[in-house]
C-alpha cells in the first residue's frame, strides 16, 4: 500500500496504450499519447524489482505532475484519495519491495493498514529512473 502526496500526481488515467520503444529496459513500457504530449510509461512494480504488472480492469497510470519530467507510472491499482493526519505517522515504514526503499518518505495509517509515503519527484529525477535504456 502507497500514498503519494497529491500536488505530485497530475492525473489518473486508464490505460491509455503504448507505442513500444527498441533498446529500453524492461520496465519502460513505452510512449503513449495523452491529449498530445507523449508520456513515457513505466511499469512501477516492475521498476522497483518485482513482478511485471499484469494489466487488468483496476490497472491505472498515475501521470506524474512534474514540471520538468513526463511521466506515467502503470500501478495494478488506485483506491482514491487518503488524507491523513499527523498522529497517524508510522514509526516503522512498510515492507516492500527493495528497489522502492530509497524512495520512501514515510509512513502513515494504524495497526490495520499501513501505507508508505512514495516520493514521485524524486523517483522521476533519480538517475536510475532516467536511464531507460539498456
């Protein structure tokens, strides 16, 4: 379970198909057109060392809103908007995958949910992130 803050997410989106790209690594999954802007889409588990994502009904691109980097990110789900308050903060950030610990700002929620904090501007500007090609 992740949260991103929401002035980092422009737009959720269906999956809005891709034109693949030759010589990129696995996780790019290619350039889709969006009301005219081509947008770089990754596959977001895939990025961070698990299991490619396997496109479903509940499968969404999560357009990042950063001024300088296009990108989409393909995530297996979005449950909308959480809004949480500061006596919700996490002590111990949630298990996941490896890849995606440098990225991780936080944690919030209770004994039920816990939901990391994934930073999407400094994911989009990190050099691993910029290097697509193989």
């Amino acid at each position: 379970l992740l949260v991103a803050a929401r002035q980092e997410v422009r737009e959720v989106l269906t999956w809005p198909g891709v034109t693949t790209l030759p010589g990129a690594k696995p996780w790019m999954l290619g350039l889709a057109n969006v009301r005219g802007q081509l947008l770089p889409i990754t596959d977001l588990a895939a990025f961070f060392g698990g299991e490619p994502i396997t496109l479903g009904r509940s499968s969404r691109v999560i357009m990042v809103n950063h001024p300088d980097i296009p990108a989409g990110l393909l995530v297996d789900e979005v449950r909308g908007f959480r809004r949480f308050v500061a006596s919700e903060k996490a002590e111990v950030i949630p298990e996941t995958l490896p890849g995606m610990t440098p990225f991780l700002a936080g944690a919030y929620g209770n004994e039920d949910e816990v939901w990391g904090v994934l930073g999407l501007h400094g994911l989009v500007e990190s050099a691993v992130f910029l290097q697509a090609a193989r």
